[in-house]
C-alpha cells in the first residue's frame, strides 16, 4: 500500500541573524532586512514524509504559503526528492495571524485532495507559536500527534510514532489520515542530490519571472518585458519546469477568514530593550564570587 504525502513548509527571515532592523514599529517582522531561509523544523518535517514515502511507498507534496520568492523552499524540496511542489501565493493572505494561516493552509489541503499524512514542523522560528500544526488538524478534523521522535511503525491504515513528553517518551497510535508535528531532534535531513539539483534549479512559478525580467531588462519597455516573460514561461512549460501557483481563489477560501480580517490579534505593546550600562563586572570562580554575583542582583533588583 501507497500512501498520499503532504507536508507544510516555511520560507522565514533568519532570526539568527538579527540586526537593529529587524523589527518594524507597529511590532511586526522586517522580512525584508534579514536573509530568507528553510524553517529548521521544517525540514526535518521532509526528512520525515521522504522516510514514510521511502519506506512504505507513496508521493510527497510540499506545499508553502508566502510571497514568489518563497518558491525557493520548495526547489529545496524538489532538490531532496520531493514528488510535487505548491506554492500558495496572494497579496490577500498578507498580515494572517496563525488563525487565518491555518484556515487558509487547510483549505490548500483539502484543494490537494486525498491524503493520509500531513508534517509540519513544529513551530517556525519567526513566530515561535507551534500553533499552526494542530489548528490544521481541528479545521482538518483529523488526529494530531506532536512532537514527533521517530516513525515506529505504519501499517495499513495506522501510525505509531514516538512523541517526546518534555521528561521522556512515549508510544502512541493513530488512525490514519492523521497530521504530525516533527522536531528537530527527529532526524538528519538529507543533503539536495545533485541530479535534483541539475533538473529543478530553474524551475519558478509564474510569479517569480516579471520581478526576474526587470532585473534583467531594466531599461526594457513594458510590451518588451511581458513578451519575454510570455517567452520564458512557455519555455519552463514545455520543460515542465512550472511550479504550481495557487491563489485563495483556487483553494475556495472565505476571504474574510484570510489576512488581517481574519487575524484576530493585535499587537498589545512593543518594547524596545535599551542598554545602558557600559563595561563589565569580573566574578570570581568560588563560592564567595557566586554569592557576590546573586547579591548584586538582588540589589539592582534583577532578581527577586
């Protein structure tokens, strides 16, 4: 027996790499001033539904929500043998909070059609939530098993994974279909495969090719600019290098459940951290050192 694939990953702004303008003043991520990369958790997440596919036979579909440039997280997924690739993309969607993303990812799913397991990384670093996983299972009205260890075992229409607890693990079974959350203790993603590499690197979505032509042809005519971007897609047509692009309108979505009117959350303060304090304070490595450091807390009223 086969098994229909999905998993659910995430082009975010590397908070590793954080500078002054990482933040905008209304509290939200400058997307812009930080370097895009792979959710981590989320790929693990495609090490886990390869493995699965891998294992017990099957596809996989990487599915992605986010502007054009986000394609380039599913080309990762291709490069790692990935069977298909969707990108969920629409200025509607902009400013959703976890609940209107979770409405808007479960309605792609449902669009997908058939399926008997859906990963998700546990949580993406930029919103740090783990919220988004399980509301796709309620609005799914599937089981969710979170946490993900290891895939124990899939038999016919059953799943035993081992979930980590926080103080250990357990051992748990659920019917399939079924959405699990993976984190990055799970396993070690597999590296692209060159001949993945070599066949997908240009592949796009339409979206992606006016921004790529204006940068090529700056000083090209608008008529000049849709010819050759007509030009271009019927070239990745015929090489069946089109990635699927997919709007709120072709997944049947409630507008009014998408973006910021269906975003219930508001940012309730922002607060900006000022150091003052210049230099710094050398604290023995003894006992009496210790003491000393715990007092000058409590003082400054740092602690207690």
């Amino acid at each position: 027996m086969s098994y229909d694939i999905i998993v659910c990953v995430k082009q975010v702004p590397d908070t590793a790499n954080v500078t002054a303008e990482a933040m905008k003043e209304d509290g939200t991520v400058n997307r812009g001033a930080l370097p895009a990369i792979f959710n981590p958790e989320d790929l693990h997440a495609l090490e886990t539904a390869l493995e699965v596919r891998d294992n017990y036979g099957g596809t996989v579909t990487a599915l992605s929500m986010g502007p054009p440039k986000a394609a380039e997280v599913l080309r990762q997924c291709l490069y790692r043998g990935a069977d298909r690739g969707i990108l969920l993309t629409d200025r509607r969607a902009a400013a959703s909070d976890t609940l209107a993303t979770s409405y808007i990812i479960s309605q792609a799913i449902k669009a997908i059609g058939r399926f008997d397991f859906v990963f998700c990384g546990r949580q993406a670093i930029d919103g740090d939530t783990a919220q988004v996983g399980p509301q796709c299972a309620e609005k799914l009205g599937v089981p969710q098993i979170t946490y993900l260890e290891s895939v124990v075992g899939v038999t016919d229409k059953t799943v035993k994974i081992r979930r980590n607890i926080g103080h250990g693990w357990e051992v748990v079974e659920a019917t399939l279909p079924v959405l699990v959350t993976v984190l990055e203790t799970a396993n070690r993603p597999r590296p692209p495969k060159a001949k993945q590499v070599i066949r997908f690197k240009r592949a796009r979505v339409e979206a992606e090719l006016p921004g790529e032509v204006r940068n090529l042809m700056p000083d090209a005519t608008d008529d000049e600019r849709k010819a050759e971007v007509a030009r271009r897609s019927e070239d990745l047509q015929q090489r069946g290098l089109v990635l699927e692009q997919w709007d709120l309108d072709r997944i049947g979505a409630d507008l009014q459940r998408c973006g910021l009117a269906g975003s219930p959350t508001k940012v309730f303060r922002v607060q900006s951290i000022v150091l003052t304090k210049e230099g710094y304070t050398e604290i023995a490595p003894t006992e009496e050192g210790a003491q000393q450091m715990i007092h000058e807390l409590i003082v400054d009223r740092t602690l207690g």
